[in-house]
C-alpha cells in the first residue's frame, strides 16, 4: 500500500517489531496480536505522509541489518543510537520480548485403512480445525479395534501394518495403521469407498498420511 500507492500504511514486520521495541521500550510480547496492533497504531501516528513507502522501507531495512536480533544489534551504526531506549539502558540483550513456543502435544492415533473390492474406505475431516474439508482415512486418538463395530464395519481380517509420524505446528501426530478386509460395503453415513481413480482425481488425502500411501497401493488393485 505505501510502496505501490503511497498510503499511510505502517508495515509491521518482525523486523519492524524489533526497531519499536528497542526504541521505545516495549516490553510487550512481539508474537502476541495485541503486540502487533499497538505498535501499527503508533507508527500510523507518526508515518510521514508524504513519503511512507519510505520510511517503511527504512523500518524494515534497519531491523534487518542493523538492528538485528539475538541480542547482537550494530548500535554504533543505527540512526536512532541516541534515543534508543533499549540501548539507554542497556537492555538490547532483553528486548525486544518474544514469549517461549508452547511444547508441541504429542497425540497417538489410530489410522484404520479399511479396504472392500480394491477400494479403501474414507472420511471427510470437519470444515473447521486441523486438516478442514479434506477426505482421510479414518482415525482416533488411541482408537482399537472395538470401533469397527462401532462404525458396523465387519472385518474378514485384522493385522497391524505399521506406524508413522507427522508434525503439525503446535500437535504431532503418531500413528499406528490398522489394516481391515471388510465383509460388505455398508460404511458410516458420509464416508466413501475410493479407488486408484478415485483417490488420485476426486479426495484429497492430507500428506499427513503419507506415511500409509504404500499400504493404500498394495492393497488397491488396477
């Protein structure tokens, strides 16, 4: 907006997070929205005008070669040296304030590739959340063998056929397949038998399960 159409529009970037937080002090968590949305309203205030694209231009070229992160800044080459308050005061090692990432939960599943007449069996994932709208084969945390039944799944035969593992931002996903023979083709209401065909041109399978797609293909015939 202010490089292209010369509009007062502050572009706040890591980069420019880091320049306000030393400069002004701000011991906000950069990561935190709320962060974000203080600091866009104050350079709002005193963006110039006349040459925005400018000075967004100069924010985000002084944050990534001068005053650089890791507690490492080139403060005798900055600008803003004689006003910065977290050189003032020698906190340019503190600021600016970027809260730990959460651990990342661990989550073991139970992937059920549920095969009847060279199809595999699929569902379709909530239109919110983790994954939303895209076909899967299905799966449960822990999870076993008694929901078949559940899901009035009859299986001629029942083995293991492995485990894989799959890291999300803040979840990551391990999982052990569980190979079943249907006896018919009755599935829970919404779900789908898939083909070769099928799965290559009609259901999206995330890459999460890719770790199964060889035990898909052996057991899908032409």
């Amino acid at each position: 907006s202010s490089i292209a159409f010369g509009l007062p529009v502050p572009a706040v970037d890591g980069n420019v997070l880091r320049v306000a937080a030393r400069v002004t002090g701000d011991e906000g968590d950069i990561a935190a929205p709320a962060t974000k949305k203080r600091v866009t309203a104050a350079l709002a205030e005193i963006i110039p005008l006349d040459a925005p694209g400018d000075f967004n231009q100069a924010m985000m070229e002084l944050g990534a070669t001068v005053c650089l992160p890791n507690g490492a800044p080139l403060c005798d080459l900055c600008p803003a040296r004689a006003f910065c308050t977290a050189r003032l005061t020698g906190r340019t090692g503190q600021l600016p304030v970027k809260a730990a990432k959460k651990a990342r939960r661990v989550e073991e599943r139970t992937v059920f590739l549920i095969f009847h007449e060279n199809r595999v069996a699929l569902r379709r994932r909530p239109g919110r959340g983790l994954l939303a709208g895209l076909w899967e084969y299905p799966n449960e945390p822990g999870g076993g063998p008694g929901l078949l039944e559940e899901w009035g799944v009859t299986p001629l035969r029942l083995e293991r056929g492995g485990t894989a593992r799959h890291v999300f931002t803040h979840i990551e996903w391990q999982m052990e397949a569980l190979i079943a023979q249907a006896a018919e083709d009755a599935l829970p209401e919404g779900w789908v038998w898939a083909g070769r065909e099928a799965l290559r041109t009609l259901y999206a399978v995330p890459s999460a399960f890719q770790g199964f797609a060889h035990l898909v293909e052996a057991h899908i015939c032409e």
